[in-house]
C-alpha cells in the first residue's frame, strides 16, 4: 500500500518499498512464533548502532546464515561457525554480536526448560498501553523494556539493553506504538488483544 498518503502512516519509514512493506504488514503486529520471536531479538541487537532498514535489506542473508534462528542448530555453533560467519559479506561480521547470537540460543533454550515456553515468557511482558513522552513521542526506552532487559542479562543474554528490549517490544507487538492515525494502527491492536487474552500479562 505505498500509494497511501503519507498522514495515514506512521512518520518514521522512508520511501522505500522494503520498509512501507515491513511497516504495513509486521511492525506492531503480535508474533508467537518461537524462531521469529528468537531471530527479531537477535537482529534487534545487529542493528545496534545501524539503520533498522540496513538489517531489513540483509534479514534473508541473516536467516541463511543463522540456520533459520533454528534455537537448537544456533546453539551448537562453534569456532568454525563463527569464522564462517566474520566472512559473510550478506550480514553484519560483527564478532561480538555473533557470539552473542550464539549465546543467546544457549540462554534461550535454558529459559525455555524453566519457564516452559519463550513465546508466553517473552510475552508475559506485554504493556496494556503505549508509553508517550511528556511530547506525546514515543521514547526509546521504558521501564518496562529496562526491566525487560535486566531480566534478560540476568539471565546470562548478551547485546539486549533497553533500547534494544524496547525495539523488540514494538516490533513484535508487545506493544501498539504506531500513530493513533495510522491505517494499521486499530488492526494490530485488534490482534493483540486477542493474543493477550489467553495469556497472563506480568511475569511472577
């Protein structure tokens, strides 16, 4: 829909049709899928320092490379890997975050044996509603997503500060954060809201 006017839309994309689609269709909108879940927080942490847009264009370089986010295959990733990975042109040959995409799997999959589920974990932060600035902007970081990523680093998972926690949550739908006048704005809450409803909204 990139014929839309440009009041009827978030600001924040460019023109570029890759970022409307990425807009349009996944930004904001709930996701209960464990891989994409696991993928969206790790690219999150790619993305750290760069254009969301950057890590956008090499998402399917990324997925490649990173065996689909497949928790268990990421996890068992050794030295070889990561030297295969540092001579990828198609991602970020960033060490350290490599490492901790690997790193993360570990955590992940021990999160999993002891809270049951990474979906309704991840989920369990969910906020009811968005948080704005004094300005009416949305913030960078909440104290929800500080908290969020406190838990995390707790927990032993590398390259999720606040700000990072924070951009996961919007992306992923934990929380509506596109403009009240946005097309897309009322459909996503609407899916949210049914999601939410089978769940607990706080963690214990």
């Amino acid at each position: 829909m990139t014929g839309l006017s440009d009041s009827l839309r978030c600001d924040w994309p460019t023109d570029d049709p890759l970022y409307l689609g990425y807009h349009d269709t996944e930004w904001g909108r709930p996701t209960t899928d464990q891989m994409r879940l696991f993928e969206k927080i790790c690219l999150e942490g790619f993305q750290s320092g760069l254009s969301w847009i950057t890590i956008l264009r090499k998402r399917e370089n990324f997925r490649a490379a990173f065996a689909g986010f497949d928790l268990e295959r990421v996890a068992r990733f050794d030295k070889r890997d990561i030297e295969r990975l540092l001579g990828n042109a198609g991602i970020i040959r960033h060490r350290g975050k490599i490492e901790a995409t690997i790193n993360n799997a570990q955590r992940a999959i021990e999160l999993i044996e002891a809270e049951g589920s990474l979906v309704n974990w991840i989920w369990s932060w969910a906020v009811d509603e968005p948080t704005r600035s004094e300005d009416g902007g949305v913030p960078a970081v909440t104290e929800r997503s500080t908290a969020l990523s406190k838990e995390l680093k707790r927990r032993g998972w590398r390259f999720v500060g606040p700000t990072t926690a924070y951009a996961f949550m919007q992306s992923e739908g934990l929380t509506n954060d596109h403009d009240h006048s946005c097309f897309v704005h009322a459909n996503c809450e609407s899916e949210r809201r049914a999601f939410l409803a089978d769940r607990v909204l706080r963690p214990t």
